[in-house]
C-alpha cells in the first residue's frame, strides 16, 4: 500500500498528497510547490514541511475531545523531512518523536480521514 496519496479537488482532479503523521496521529498535505519525486512508496519532497495546529489538552484524533470540550488548548508544531519513506522530525517538534526518524505508515484506504 502507498505511503502518500493523491487528494482530489471538487472536479476530481489532483490538488494535493497526503500521508499520515505519526507523531500527530492525523493526516498532513503538501501541494504541488514542494518537489515531489512522485514514489508513493518511498516519497521524497522537499523542502520540509511546517505544520502548526491547535488542538484540545491531552486529546487527539484518535483520542478526540468530548463534544462541547470548553478545556484549554495547545499550539503544536510538526516540523520534518520525507526522504526515501523516512519522516525526520526536528527538533522544534512539540510531539515526543522531535528529533527522531521513522518509516512512514502505510495508508489504509478504509480507515483514512
């Protein structure tokens, strides 16, 4: 199974690649201004990718907060490079794989988004 997938516009055409983060447990996308050397198996763009969210104290996706959550917030950072299907996350990162590399996950087409 691919480890990046192409995301489609209202027309169906391609708009973007997407490929699931680890350290985040969701999904990030990068469009066609990065270079992409278009393996989905063993992708490879550059430059890095800076991701900057906010989500619920202590919650993810695959822990979501309770509907009507009225708790704090936290900013978070995910920064990294895709080289040969390896995420390199650096260390400006506020998840606990800063600094680390990791094989990408395959995407599972049933259980995506």
């Amino acid at each position: 199974m691919p480890k990046v997938e192409s995301l489609k516009n209202q027309n169906r055409e391609h708009a973007a690649w997407m490929f699931y983060c680890p350290a985040c447990k969701c999904y990030h996308s990068f469009d066609d201004r990065w270079k992409f050397n278009g393996d989905v198996n063993k992708p490879t763009f550059s430059p890095s990718l800076l991701v900057r969210f906010r989500r619920p104290k202590g919650y993810t996706n695959d822990n979501p907060a309770p509907m009507g959550y009225d708790g704090p917030y936290e900013n978070m950072v995910c920064h990294s490079f895709v080289t040969d299907g390896k995420i390199r996350f650096l260390s400006d990162c506020t998840h606990e794989l800063a600094g680390q590399i990791v094989d990408m996950e395959e995407i599972d087409n049933d259980e995506k988004r």
